[in-house]
C-alpha cells in the first residue's frame, strides 16, 4: 500500500462498488420463469459481502452504482447492510455525488471500485479509485490500488481488508469476530431507480 492509499483510506467515509465484473465474475446468466419473464441470475462471493459488513461495522457507509437494474442487487444490499443503491445509472459520478451529499462527504472521502471504462468518471471523481485484477488498462491507469484478485473472487473482500488494515481496524474486527462481539450493522437502504444527471 502506498503512502496516498493509506492516507485516504483513513478518511474514507463511503464506498460504493459496481458489481458486473467487481462483486461477480461479469458473467451474466438469464432465464424465464413460469410466465416468460426474464429473471437475471448473478453469483456473488460471500468473502466479499462480509468485507463489506466489516466495512459498515467500521462506521464507512457503502452502497452499489449499477448500469443495471436486476431485483436481485436489492436483495444483496440488503443483506450486506448496505447504505444505498443506485440502479439504472450511466452517469455513475453523478451517483457518487449525490451519495456524498446524503451522508456528509465529499468526493475526497469516497472510494469507488470500477472495472470498465464506463467507471473511468467516477472513478477519477473518487477521492480513491480502486479496481480488481480484471480491471481493464484504463481503470488500471487511474486507480490506487489493484486487487490482485478477479472480480467475483474475493476482489472486493481483499479491497475493504486493505482499507481496514490503513486505518487499524481489521484487527480490531478480527478479534470481535473471534470473541462473538461482532454484529451487523443495521441500516436502511435507499434505493436510487432513476437515471441520475449532474
């Protein structure tokens, strides 16, 4: 971790994710129901949904910025105590500030993790970008830090065990685990469903 990594980290207040390709490997699977409706299926990675509670527990909010719109995405922000959900969203900065102005934080004090050129705006409106080994060149370019993991392979769990390390409270989080002290944190999630402008 370098020096700049550290320092943001320590005054991180938010972090939001995309998920294709971060929090899932970018496959995407569909299938009918019974009625003909089309049902988006994704496989996520439990290592890093506790990442992310570990993270909440940590006093960082955390939310999703997604191009998409499956059902599904509600279900897991809301498992993982998650702060807010934009669906829908291609101008993804424009979702950032907007998060940052509902909980008190400036872009500075906000991560994003991103793969895909369509996250190079936010990300360079991140006061810190990050991204998975996937990631392509570009997100690579301007990101903090590189997950030596894939997408949908505990990236986003080596991510936020990385933040916690920078501001000395992964062991902390380690110990109250161990101790049975831990507990999810109970929040309310927000559901964004327009497409947000600046």
């Amino acid at each position: 971790m370098n020096q700049d990594f550290i320092r943001k980290a320590k005054n991180l207040k938010l972090l939001l994710t995309d998920i294709d390709g971060v929090m899932t490997d970018s496959k995407l699977t569909w299938y009918t129901d019974a009625q003909g409706h089309p049902i988006e299926v994704k496989n996520f990675e439990s290592l890093d949904g506790m990442g992310m509670i570990f993270l909440r527990a940590c006093g960082i909010r955390t939310g999703i910025i997604s191009r998409g719109s499956a059902p599904v995405l509600q279900q897991w922000a809301k498992l993982l105590g998650m702060d807010i959900l934009y669906y829908g969203t291609m101008d993804k900065s424009a979702a950032l500030l907007d998060a940052c102005r509902r909980f008190g934080a400036s872009a500075e004090e906000a991560a994003f993790i991103g793969d895909d050129i369509i996250d190079l705006g936010v990300l360079k409106t991140a006061g810190l970008p990050l991204t998975v080994a996937n990631g392509v060149q570009e997100v690579k370019d301007v990101a903090l830090y590189v997950s030596p993991k894939h997408g949908g392979e505990g990236a986003v769990r080596d991510i936020c065990e990385q933040i916690l390390k920078a501001r000395g409270q992964w062991q902390g989080i380690v110990k109250s685990v161990e101790d049975g002290s831990f507990t999810d944190p109970k929040t309310q999630l927000t559901v964004v469903k327009n497409t947000l402008k600046k």
